[in-house]
C-alpha cells in the first residue's frame, strides 16, 4: 500500500508538471491526490499505525479490543485532522488577504499605484512597477497580487512583446518580495506556523538574496525594452455605483489593510495563535470602515463593478484548493514513513543541503514550487541542533530555491500560469528570453545567501 500511494504522488508530480500541455487543473489533482491517498491509507491503517504510533493507539484503546473501526476513529483524531488543521489554517490565511485585496481594489486604493507609474519612460514605468509589486507581495498573497498587477500593466501598455516582458518581470518581483517574509508566500507560512522560522530572523536573511534575485533580471529585462514605451493612459476605471471614496478615505483604507498585516507577526508573537486569526480581524476591521464609508451605497440595488475579471477570481479559489490538496496528499504520504526514509538516504550519500536546495530550485521550475516546497519541509523534523533547528540553514535555503527556482519557467507557480494565460506566453518563448536571466539572478542570490549564512 506504500508503494500505492508514493506511485499515485509521482503521477501526481507529473501530472502537475504536464498541466499546461493536457489542460488538467493541478488544483484538480492536487485534491484527488489527498483524497484518495487517504482513502487507501485508511485501507490498511492498523499496519501503518501500528508502525507509527503503536503506543498512542494502545493507549488510545485503553484495553478495549482493537476492531476496524476503532483504527479509523484513531486515524482521524489523531492523525488525519492534524494535517487538516495546518491546511486550513494556510488556506483560511490567502482567502483573508485575498478578500483584503478585493476590499482595497474594489474601493480604489490601489489607484495611487497607476498614477505612480504613469509615464512612457520604459526604465521608469519597469521599475516603479515591480518595486509596487515587490513590496505589495510581501504582505500580501503572491497570486492576486501578481494578477492584479498584470492587470494594471495589460491596461497600459499595448504591445504584445512588451507586455510579455514587462509581465515577466513582474512575476519574478512578486515571487521575490513574497519569498522573503513568513507573510508573503503560503511556503514562509509553513515554515513559520510549524515553528521553523521566527519571522525577523526569516525576513533579516532573505531579504538581501530576493532582491538580488528581482534586480538582477530585470535589469537584463530593461536593456529589451525600447526607450519608449507604446502606453495609453485612461482616466480612472469606472465602478458603477459600488464606490465613491475620496483620496484621504482610500488611504486610511490601504493604511488599515496593509498596516494590519504587517502587525501579523507581531499578534502571533504575543498570542501564539494562528497567523490567520490576525488576517481575520484585520479583514473585519477593513470591512466595518468599509461599510461605514460606503453607507449610502449599501442599500443601492446595484451591482459592484469589479476591475479583476471573474476568470482570475475563479484562479484564486483554485489556488486554496491546490494549497489544501497538496498538503492532505503530501501529509498521507509523510505518514508512511517514506519521507523519513528519504531524509535518510540523504542524510547517509549526499548530506548536503545546498545540493537539497538547488535540485529542488530546478524540480520547482518544473513540477511547482509550492509543491517542491512542501516536500522538503515534510523530509525533516526540527531539530535541536545542525541546518534543521529553529531558524535553521535548511529552511531558509528551501524557501528561497523553490521560490525563485519555480520562475525558471513560467510553469513552475501559479503566477507564472497566470502570466500565460493573460499575456498569452509560450514557454518557448519564456524559455529563451527569461530563463537565463531568472538563473543569474537566482544564481546571484543564492551565493548572497551562503554569505550570509556562512561568513556572517
């Protein structure tokens, strides 16, 4: 049954990986995997737990007569809604911050980005773009972000190309500014709600390298761009009747939303609860000055018009399910004992966790960064000494190489999926005008952060 369920994980893998090519949605076979994975692991649990936890379902009996059904009562509570819990509370986090973004949008809060960066000047409008898109996905979720992005930039610049290259190098800046806090990236969240990282020491060593990893590129990106863009700039999006929020409004709501969530970490520190709850009442506090702003309009029989269209709001829900289907699926897997034996292996011919981290940079750009991500961190436990302690070398080293390593190709994260889609970008192309400059820069970030890790 063991050899079942790795099998179903590796066609799983590879059905990730060829997504683009069959037109299979991953989120789709992300929740089939941590369905039936579960499903056949029930079928012969008192051997796996008898394997794993024969003193806990001993005791769990408490001299009762061990039955079927008991094991499956047992692989519930103790085991099967573990796993359950550390997904929902990753999938409760993004459908917080995402709802947060929609808020902020759909009030105009946003705006102030458009007109930061309204010029022709092709250096000027590349840069001031990212930076918005690096600072804003560091804060809040790498996907909506990159979408909402995309948009702005799809409705300014006309040329094909040149939205290909500038949306390029907004993918990279948001995987980049996403990678290098516990808040930005589902993968930081892991580690952080896991006990991994602690969310200054995570930020103080990856914020170097994931710039390095943005400027590099893009600097590359720049030199393929004309002196002038081809821009036309329109007056600000229409809404309907769903808002009619002044400057100094929008601003108290992008201070309140954005500046809730930089206080996550800090909430976490001094409760010990979940990160989600503090996203939560950060969405409720944003959503009562909503309302309080926009009273004369909640009663208004009249539909909301909203700038992200309904396609790429369908892509944010299938992004919480492929989140929730992975780590049900690579949970099941972690219970048969196959990662320990992995981990072991590696600890016994290889022992070396930078070559663990750029393989799993180039398996990231292949499979799915996410994805790779989470198979890594399930490898080990946190140990009380060596790379696996809290704020350990090994944690940081995997977030940053599947992070960054996943915008080798555009296939490798959900964003880059989105960029294809939106821009219509082939992985041809990607691949002869991006993927050298994503590995400089990740090459280049990499070496920043043996640096640090090492000499520092």
């Amino acid at each position: 049954m063991t050899l079942i369920i790795v099998l179903l994980l590796i066609a799983s893998y590879l059905l990730i990986a060829t997504g683009h090519l069959t037109g299979v949605n991953k989120a789709a076979i992300a929740m089939f995997l941590g369905t039936a994975g579960w499903v056949f692991y029930v079928c012969y649990g008192t051997d796996f737990v008898m394997q794993q936890y024969p003193n806990d379902y001993l005791g769990y009996l408490a001299g009762a007569e061990p039955t079927s059904e008991t094991v499956k009562f047992f692989i519930y509570d103790h085991i099967f809604l573990n796993y359950v819990g550390k997904a929902a509370a990753i999938v409760m986090f993004l459908l917080a911050t995402m709802s947060i973004i929609e808020l902020l949008n759909n009030n105009g809060c946003f705006d102030f980005i458009t007109e930061w960066i309204r010029t022709r000047n092709s250096k000027r409008l590349l840069w001031t773009i990212t930076l918005a898109t690096f600072i804003l996905s560091a804060n809040l979720d790498n996907l909506t972000t990159t979408t909402m992005m995309l948009v702005i930039m799809h409705n300014i610049v006309q040329s094909g190309r040149q939205r290909m290259l500038v949306g390029s190098a907004i993918v990279l800046s948001a995987t980049c500014g996403g990678c290098f806090t516990v808040i930005g990236d589902p993968t930081g969240l892991i580690l952080w709600g896991d006990g991994a990282v602690t969310a200054t020491h995570f930020s103080a060593y990856l914020v170097v390298p994931a710039l390095l990893a943005w400027i590099v590129p893009t600097i590359f990106i720049n030199y393929q761009l004309p002196d002038r863009l081809d821009c036309e700039w329109s007056t600000s999006p229409y809404r309907g009747d769903d808002t009619r929020l002044n400057r100094w409004q929008r601003l108290v709501m992008l201070f309140v939303g954005i500046g809730g969530l930089w206080f996550i970490p800090t909430f976490h520190n001094i409760t010990k609860l979940a990160p989600f709850l503090g996203a939560l009442c950060t969405l409720s506090v944003l959503w009562v000055i909503n309302e309080a702003f926009n009273h004369k309009l909640m009663n208004a029989d009249q539909m909301a018009q909203r700038r992200i269209p309904r396609a790429l709001q369908y892509g944010a829900i299938q992004q919480m399910l492929f989140v929730m289907g992975i780590m049900l699926g690579l949970g099941v897997v972690a219970e048969t004992g196959v990662f320990s034996d992995i981990a072991a292996w590696f600890d016994d011919y290889i022992h070396n966790i930078w070559f663990i981290g750029i393989s799993s940079g180039i398996f990231s750009s292949l499979i799915d960064s996410f994805t790779i991500a989470v198979s890594d961190i399930m490898l080990y436990q946190i140990s009380e000494v060596g790379d696996m302690t809290t704020n350990g070398a090994y944690w940081e080293i995997i977030a940053y190489c599947t992070a960054v390593g996943g915008c080798l190709l555009c296939v490798g994260s959900t964003s880059g999926l989105a960029l294809m889609k939106m821009e219509h970008v082939r992985l041809w192309w990607y691949l002869k005008n991006l993927t050298p400059k994503v590995a400089v820069g990740w090459i280049v970030g990499l070496l920043a952060l043996w640096i640090e890790i090492n000499l520092i």
